[in-house]
C-alpha cells in the first residue's frame, strides 16, 4: 500500500513544488512577459541583477532581517527563558507572548504602521512625556520600525521552543552550579548553552528560512493593496513582487523576476548548509 | 556569590528581567485590547486621544467594515476556503505521511526528505511558473483555483508534522489489526485514524491559522473584489481610505473581524497550538 497511500501528496508537492521550482530556473534564462513569446537570454538576466541597486539593496536588507532580526530575536527568547525558567505564572505569560505569531502579520503591520504614525501611539506619548512632536518615524525610521516590528512577532516563537530545549535540561545539573559557586553567566555559558544547543541550532535553521519568507509585514506598510511601500525597505520577495504583478503598473518581467527567485533560492540553501555546518557541535549527553 | 541557590536567586538583574517579562505581557495585552476598542471609537477620538476611551459604543464601524468594503464577501469566502483547504490537505497528507512514518525503507526515508524540502522552498520563488500554470487551467482569480494552491502549497508542512505525529503511535496497534485480520486500508481507516485524532486535529487547525492569515498568494491569484478573502479586504480597505478619508475605527472593526476568530481560537486550544507549531524544531 506505500504508493497508492502516497501519491495523491506526492503528486501536488511535485507539481505545485518542485515542477515550478525547475521552471523558474528556466525562466530565468530567458525575456518573457508570461504572455507573448519567449525569448532566450542566457546569463545576461542575472549580469543585470548583480548591477541593479534595486535588487542589491533588497538583497542587502533580507540579510540585514536576517541577521539583526535574528540576533536580537535570539538574544532577547534566551532573556526571556532564562527569566522564565522558575518563574509564577510561566504558562500564561508564553501563551500571551506567543499569540502575535498567529495574528494576520497584514493586521500586525496595520497596528504597527499606526502606532509610528505622525500622529499616533508613540508619538502621542513622546509629546506627553518629552514635548514637543517625535520624529517622523515612517518618513526617517521605517527600516528600524520594521525591524523592531518583526522581533516583537517573532520573540513569542522563539522563545518557546528554547524554553522547551532548557526545560529538559536535568535540575540537578543547575543544583551542582551552585554547589559549586557558579554566577549566573557561567550557568548560562556552561550548562544552559550546551545542553540547549540542538534546539538553538534547529531553531537559527528554522529563522533563516522563514525570515526570507517575509513579505506581508513589510508589503502592507505600502498602504493600500496596489502600492508598494519605499523602495528601502524591499526584500527579495518584494523585489520579485514588485517586479511582476506588484505595483499601479505591474511590470510582468518574469525572466528577470525569476533570476531573482533563483538567487533567492539558493541563497536559503546556502545559508541552510552554512549554518548547519557552522552550529554542529557534538551532542552532549545528559 | 557565596551559597545562593539556583531556585531562589532574587538578584537585581533578576527583578529586571521579572519586570520586563510582564511589561511585554502587558504590552501585547494593550495592543490586542486597543485595537478592540479602536474599533468601536470615533475616528476623529481615535486620532485626537488616542490613549483615550473617549466615543466608545460605535458599532457602526462593524456594519461599516462589514457591508461597504466588502468585508461581508470576504469572511463569507475566507471561512468557505480556509475550511475546505484545510480539511482536504489533511486528507491528502495522512495517508501518505502514514506509510513514510511506518515504512523503514531507504526510499521512505528518503521521501520524507524530499518533502521536507518544500518548507525550505519561499513561494515567492515559485509563483510565476504557479501563475502562468493557473492562468494555463483558466483557474487565476478563481477561488477553485485558490484553494487548489492553497491545498497544494501546504502539504510539505502538513506532511511533515504528521510524519512526527504518526511515529508516535505504537507499533502494537496494526500489530494488532494484523493479527485480526484487517487488510491495510481498513487498518488505516479504522484503527489509526482514530488512534491519531489528536495529531489530525492539530494539523487541521494549523492548518486553518496560516491560511485564515495568508494573503500573499491571495494577492496573486485574485483580482475582483467580490472574491477577495479577508485579508485583501482589510487591504483594499486601506486603499479606499486614500480617497475617501481615513476612517481609523472602521479600519480596526475589520481588523477585528480578521483577528477575533483566531483570538478564540487561541484561548480555546492555545496549548495545542504552540505545541503542534513548535514540535518539529524541538524533537
């Protein structure tokens, strides 16, 4: 019975997957509009990518996500786990941290983007406790909102599956530390960090993707469903959205767009396997 | 430092970190709350205090949001789809992640690889040949053609969730079946489906968030507004504020029509939820 079980899902993954997944990479060799005809172009669709700001800014702010995001994300979930960790009330404060990771991230941009407006939440608060009007986020700042915006999404998640990491570590471990005198930060460097490890690493592999996934979030501060917003904050899946359907004016460069795709691609798998390779350690028994 | 125990430690850094941890709840708990009430205020209050409370009791903005921008259709739509796709995927991908969790071969193993994969894979990477095979099937800005994609794009999530859940159960229960019996089809259906009820719901409902939220391939695929889910409507909602005037308590009546659902959700499976999500990074 294992092909009959399987094929039905087989069948979706490899059309709707892997099938257009080769085909970008056609695509992406050629000029085509998805209408008229196809012309081939060899290479010359990703000479133009690596000379086009546009795209290399995109580029640059996806790893910028990434690795600010990331880092803070990281460093804040561990905070937080480790205040945590023997503290009243624990399950309800995960379950309440961990709810924006669910909301609409089109409805989480909404609120966002009205909280930093000239008028809004931040500021009306600046001119009570400071005076005077606050800076125009969204015209000044918008790259540092969106950043601060996604580690306030994305905390939630991460540090649940740390706190799940650490909580299997034995406390009897914890008990020898202070047997022996330990500080807090050498609880954390030589038993929290060790034995959580796996799960961090499983984790930096799951932000990674996902993070290039990112598009809702920053999409939505264009305002409406047309427009996108500045050209500072793409990231490459805006890029490709921006040039192919997105836009008043939708451009349909589909060879050009799937240069950018193909780039993309394999940028997640390089980093997939670099992290990989760069986060194994040999497993700690315990 | 001296003897100070690891259970009790009640260090100023501590304290910090104790009050920071419940000014973040406090935080998400405000921001959930304010949109709420947002939603029943006037907009001129909204913008004149907004740390107010002030014209609360506008239920208007509901039947606003509701019947003038679509969003009515939509919810009507979201719920149809959602539903539908959500359901189908399941019982798409419980039979096959069944025999890849059950079959210890080189090629089931390998399979489950391969469908692992497709998580890694972003959909903005995909979507023009998705858009030019669609438009091929005349299935663009169609919600068959929606929830075709929808379906298809979350089988490799689904089916690797419920490959960790099916390889839970214990052997000794097709053992069992054998011995009685039952051919493969009939075990599956009659003993493993109802032994693994809990793993099949929770992909149901994981399901049901990520594409109650999704809007992307929504963006795509669809272009009239009668056929918009939920969050193209809240999109399009911000589009008709530039020019007819911003209306902030409208606006957050359809933000709340999008994020009630899920908030109920939530308080009432919530445990479920963040275990089923967070269960293949911690295995």
């Amino acid at each position: 019975m294992f092909w009959p079980f399987l094929l039905p899902a087989l069948l979706l993954y490899v059309v709707f997957f892997i099938a257009p997944s080769l085909a970008s990479l056609w695509i992406s060799f050629t000029k085509w509009d998805g209408v008229g005809e196809m012309r081939s172009r060899g290479i010359e669709n990703y000479k133009i990518l690596l000379g086009d700001s546009a795209f290399l800014g995109a580029f640059g702010y996806t790893l910028l996500i990434l690795v600010v995001v990331g880092a803070a994300t990281f460093v804040v979930s561990f905070a937080l786990t480790m205040v945590l960790r023997d503290m009243k009330g624990k399950a309800i404060v995960r379950a309440v941290m961990f709810f924006p990771y669910i909301v609409a991230p089109v409805v989480l941009s909404v609120f966002w983007g009205f909280m930093f407006s000239s008028d809004g939440l931040v500021n009306n608060a600046w001119h009570a406790v400071l005076g005077g009007t606050g800076p125009n986020w969204m015209a000044n700042h918008l790259s540092a909102i969106i950043m601060l915006g996604l580690t306030w999404v994305n905390t939630g998640f991460y540090t649940t599956i740390i706190m799940a990491g650490v909580d299997r570590i034995p406390p009897d471990l914890y008990e020898d530390c202070s047997l022996a005198g330990a500080t807090a930060w050498q609880r954390f460097r030589y038993v929290t960090l060790p034995l959580s490890w796996d799960v961090v690493a499983t984790a930096a592999v799951l932000w990674t993707i996902s993070s290039l996934k990112i598009f809702e979030f920053i999409y939505a501060f264009g305002g409406t469903t047309n427009d996108m917003p500045p050209l500072s904050v793409w990231n490459s899946a805006l890029f490709i959205y921006g040039s192919t359907f997105g836009g008043r004016v939708p451009q349909y460069q589909f060879g050009y767009a799937s240069a950018a795709a193909v780039v993309m691609l394999a940028a997640v798998t390089v980093l997939v396997v670099l992290l990989r390779r760069l986060l194994r350690r040999e497993a700690v028994q315990f | 430092m001296g003897s100070r125990s690891a259970r009790t430690d009640t260090g100023p850094v501590r304290r910090v970190g104790i009050v920071a941890v419940w000014l973040l709840v406090a935080f998400n708990i405000g921001v959930l709350l304010w949109m709420l009430l947002a939603a029943l205020r006037e907009h001129t209050a909204i913008f004149r205090e907004p740390w107010g409370l002030s014209s609360l009791g506008r239920f208007g903005n509901f039947v606003k949001a509701w019947s003038d921008s679509h969003f009515g259709q939509a919810a009507l739509n979201t719920v149809v789809l959602v539903v539908a796709s959500s359901v189908v995927v399941v019982a798409v991908s419980a039979p096959a992640s069944y025999v890849l969790a059950k079959t210890k071969t080189r090629i089931s193993g390998a399979m489950a690889v391969f469908f692992a994969l497709g998580i890694g894979i972003p959909v903005q990477v995909i979507v023009i040949p998705l858009f030019v095979m669609m438009q091929d099937a005349g299935l663009v800005n169609s919600l068959g053609g929606l929830f075709v994609l929808y379906v298809a794009l979350s089988v490799p999530f689904t089916v690797f969730l419920l490959i960790g859940f099916f390889g839970s159960l214990p052997e000794e229960i097709e053992e069992a079946a054998a011995i009685d019996g039952a051919g493969a089809l009939r075990t599956f259906v009659q003993i493993v489906l109802p032994v693994a009820r809990n793993g099949l719901i929770t992909a149901l409902i994981l399901n049901l968030i990520s594409l109650w939220n999704e809007t992307f391939i929504a963006l795509v695929f669809i272009q009239d507004s009668g056929k918009q889910t939920l969050s193209l409507a809240l999109l399009g909602f911000l589009q008709t504020q530039q020019y007819s005037g911003s209306d902030y308590g409208a606006l957050f009546a359809g933000v709340s029509i999008l994020v009630l659902p899920m908030l109920a959700l939530y308080v009432w499976l919530g445990r479920r939820i963040i275990e089923g999500l967070t269960v293949g990074a911690v295995k």
